[in-house]
C-alpha cells in the first residue's frame, strides 16, 4: 500500500486538522472534534443545513461546508457513519433558531445514528427534518427506490437545499427544495479498481484487470454486471442508457450533469469521458444548462467514474446557479 | 491498465473538446486545435499572460486560464510539449496590444518551442517576453538554478504575473512580478508509485512498493533518493529539510504553502502531510499567509504529492489574494 499516513488509526483526525488549517476562512473547528462547522455559523434566523457521512470520500462531506451549502457536517470513520452524538452536534452547530435540515445518503448506519440524533434533537427543544438521498438506480430496481443508495447526486441535494435556505427559505422550503433536487437525479458508477482501506492495507474486493464494475457503490457496494473493460464512448452509453430512463430524462428537458471520478482516475479521462456523455444527451434533445466534471465524491484510491443526471425547473436552476464557496465546489 | 479512454492518439483532443463544454463559461476554443483562451481574450489594453505545456498535469495547464490568471494557453500531448507554432498562436490569442508574457516550466522542448515562437512573434510586431519557472529543488543544485526544472511553483507564478496583468502591470511589471514569484518559490515532489501514459499501457519507469522516491520529476525524472516508504510525519520532515533551506525560508518570513497531490493519492492524505508540513514550518518561526491542498499539479495516476512555498513579499500577497476563476484555482 503506498500511500501517506501516519498510524492509520488517527488519520481521520489528521486529515481533519490539515483541513481546518488549510481551509479556515471557509470551515472551523465545533466542540465536538468530528463536526465542523461553517465560520459564521449558525446564520440567526437561517435554516440550519447539515450532511454528514464516512470519511474517505472527499470532498464528501465536509468540503461541501460553506457559503451557501452546509453549515456543518458530522464526519465518521472512513468508509463508516458518523455517530449519533456527532450527527446531534453538528445539528446544534447550525441551528441558527429557523430548525435543521439534515441531508444525507441512504446507508444503514447513517439512518440509524441520524434518526436517533433528531430523537435527541428534539428532547431538546430543536426541530430537525430529514432528506435521505437515493439517486444510486443501480442500487435497487425503480419500485424499491427508498432502498437505493444516496452517491454524488448529494452534492446536487447539498447545492439547493443550502442555496434554498441561504436565500430565506423556511425549514418546509428548504427540505423541499431538497426532496425535488434528489427526486430529479440519478447516477450510476463504473469502478476500474477498488480501493484500498489504509488500516486494512489491501484491497476489500476485486476488480480484474481488463474488466470494470458497472454500478459499484461508492464503498465497493457489488454492481450490476461486471464486463469487460470498454472504451470511453462505450462506458458513456453504458452509463447513459441506465440513467437516463430511469427518470426518465427525455427531449425537451433541461439538466445539470456531474461527472465525478473515484478518486485515482486522471483527470484527463474524465473529460473524455464526459465528452461521450455530452454527446449521448444532446442527442436526445436534452439541454445541459451547466456540466461538473471533477473529484467531487470519491472513494480513496478507486479507479473510475460516476454519472448523475439532474432534471431543472425554475426553481433548481436559480439554486444551482447561486454562488457557492466550500473546498469542494467555489461558484462565482 | 485501468483507463477510461477511445484511441489513446486521440486522448488530448478528447479532453479538450470535454474540457471546453464543461468549462464554457471561463474558456473557448482558437483557431489553433491545441490552443484554448479566456472567454474574454484578448483583452484591449491589458498585457495578455500566456502557458503551455505537455497534457497529463491536469489542472495544469490550461485549468489555469481565466480571470486574473492566464489568457491563453498552448497544449501538447501528453509530457511532451506544445510545438512553437501552438505557442505563437496562443500569444495572438492573449494580445491585446500591450504585449505578451510567456510564463512557463523549464523543459527543453517547452525551452525550444517558446524561443521558436517568440521570434516568430516578433517577426509580426508582437512583443513577447518570457519567464522560465525552476522551483524544482532536488532537480540541480543551487549554483545550477538555471538547470532546475518548474513544477508546481509554475501556478504561483501564474496567479502572481495574472493578476499583475489584470491590475493594469505593463509587460515589465508582469515579468518583473511573475519572475520574483517564482525566485522566491521551491518545490519538492516524493513519487509512491510511477504513471502510465494511455499509449504505452504500462509504466515506464518502477517505484517499488514499500519504497518512494524523493525529488522526482513530474514525467518520473528521477529523484536524489530512493529510500524505504514513511510515514506522514517524516516525508513532511523530508521535503520541509530539502525546500526551506535552500531559498532559504526562515524566521518571520510569511510564505504560501501548496502541497499537491500527483493524481491518484487520495485527497484526505494530502491534508494529513499538510498538518505535518505546517508543523515543521510554523516550528521554524514561518508564517503561513495562504495554504493551497488539493491535486494541483499532477501527473496522470501517479501517487505522491509535492511541497511548494513561496517567500510573500507586500506585492506577492497582494497578487495572490486577488480573486481568480479557472477550472483549476476559484477564488473570491
């Protein structure tokens, strides 16, 4: 395993103290040492807007922390979800006396500590509402939608509901802006490797070389169909004719795509890759209103890539195009 | 090898044509196939800043064209550089009468290529003046500064000679302050694995597991050292032992810190070694002004990170703090 670290045990709260330093005029340091929190929160009289999630996926989650995004964000172990008590925490760290919105993926343990933070929350006088991301369709067949799994069509969930709330949206407002922004995405993965798990040092699964994972999750979760390795212009129908009907997206509609690679592909590769997509969807008679094709939820070393789709009207186009300043996304 | 891409001998005009549809709203393409320029170049009146390089370091080179930053930028395929005609045209395509600063890495074909064009400009009348950029510690000894080659320190030197520009510098202002930028910067890279070029399909060059190699190149030029893998903690002590005292940075100075990863080491590592790095050097009595973490300057798949610091002077901090928005640097 080559790779930087110190005892694997404490990267988590390493990574956590090089990101405050980097990055202080956006995120601060809270109370509770797994939650960070925006500089100037809570915002009196805001929506408090909060995510949180296993480490490992940057800048999921705490770079998605800032100026019209997230006011905090509980950060668990890597690959591992945050604790109740964090994901309380980071609640109270953005109330801003308007009520939280809690928005996060569709992974057993995050639904278990978020659902038993809001039981705390509300012991103590703070209403907090949740929206649980599902954009994953390989994840679960389109009837079993509330099992699929949230991946980087959270950013998008992340971009409005933080947007709806910076703009004066009450707490019914912004969960749903929110609820209309993951129910109008969906995305799907191809993984080229798995990754590797500093305290374990080698690999969790498999993935041959000469083949790829079709609908991996963003923890290695197993997909669809594993297949040979194909070319970007394949991979980019491939990944097209899964997501695009699943909504269904179809001529005449308006989106936002997000290419987002796994975290060790160049990327060189996602911009060819998106170049494929492009295609596929203007084709159809889709207009893409505004593309992103980055590093933007990852999964340690894994090669690859996802694709998230978003359908816009009216009121997700003015979210998505609001300014935004977080490590992992500056919008001007 | 696990790649996304069609014809590899396509890769380069692939990416760039993904590039621009994603990127619309900060570059366009030129009359040159391997040219890309700021949306709004050339600027009347302004003296347009110009790079280029080989493909594979993405965001660099041309993630670092737009406002206050570079005008246009000359591509070549992958670690190999632009040829002199790119490079003459991506000066046409940033000239808006005031001349033009060529502002670019130390290789010898980039060397060839920018002289090449720069005489051809000056046969149409455009003046052209250059800056090499040789932050690269380890790849000559001081007395030799001029056989450094230029890394990371190149986008210091491009926010720096940009923002000149963009305030209103004449052509020497922004060669004078594009050249103190980088006189007054060192890098360092450590290599944890080699890359493959998409045309080869193997790496040409070995890092073995369980070693790393100090000081190597950004196209896997080798190193001073071969030594065994370390910790977080010691490659920081390493490469702030190589870095500091060789400008040297010392006692109350104020500096910015870029530690960029090489492509394929996960993120949340590179924010480990920068809580390290920023020990060793806020130890030594330094104040860091500005710290960039992130993949910056990369090398296709490679794993590993460079450490870059920069001495600020009154003039430098300004530049760097002024806002800019590129692919590979937003800043408000």
């Amino acid at each position: 395993m080559q790779r930087i670290l110190n005892n694997p045990d404490n990267i988590v709260d390493e990574m956590l103290e090089g990101f405050v330093k980097t990055h202080g005029d956006i995120v601060k340091k809270t109370s509770h040492p797994r939650v960070l929190a925006a500089v100037n929160a809570p915002v009196e009289g805001k929506v408090g807007v909060v995510t949180g999630g296993g480490s490992g996926h940057k800048p999921a989650f705490i770079g998605y922390v800032g100026k019209n995004m997230c006011d905090s964000a509980a950060v668990g172990e890597i690959c591992s979800s945050p604790t109740a008590a964090a994901f309380l925490d980071a609640f109270k760290a953005a109330d801003g006396g308007k009520g939280v919105a809690c928005l996060y993926g569709n992974y057993s343990g995050d639904n278990m500590n978020v659902k038993m933070a809001v039981k705390m929350a509300k012991k103590e006088g703070l209403t907090v509402k949740t929206v649980v991301a599902n954009d994953d369709v390989a994840s679960a067949p389109k009837d079993q939608r509330e099992k699929r799994r949230g991946v980087a069509g959270e950013i998008l969930m992340w971009k409005c509901g933080g947007a709806k709330a910076s703009l004066g949206g009450d707490l019914d407002e912004v969960i749903a802006a929110a609820q209309k922004a993951i129910d109008s995405t969906r995305s799907v993965g191809i993984g080229l490797t798995p990754c590797t798990l500093p305290a374990v040092g080698h690999p969790n699964f498999e993935i041959k070389d000469g083949t790829m994972e079709v609908g991996i999750g963003h923890h290695g979760e197993p997909g669809i169909e594993v297949c040979e390795l194909e070319t970007a212009d394949k991979m980019a129908k491939r990944m097209t004719d899964i997501v695009l009907p699943d909504y269904p997206f179809e001529s005449g509609d308006e989106v936002v795509v997000l290419v987002s690679g796994l975290g060790a592909t160049p990327v060189m590769e996602l911009y060819v890759l998106y170049n494929e997509i492009e295609k596929l969807i203007v084709e159809k008679g889709i207009r893409i209103h505004k593309a992103y094709v980055g590093n933007y939820f990852t999964s340690l070393d894994m090669m690859g890539a996802t694709l998230t789709v978003m359908k816009l009207d009216d009121e997700l186009k003015e979210l998505i195009d609001l300014d935004c300043n977080t490590m992992g996304l500056t919008q001007v």
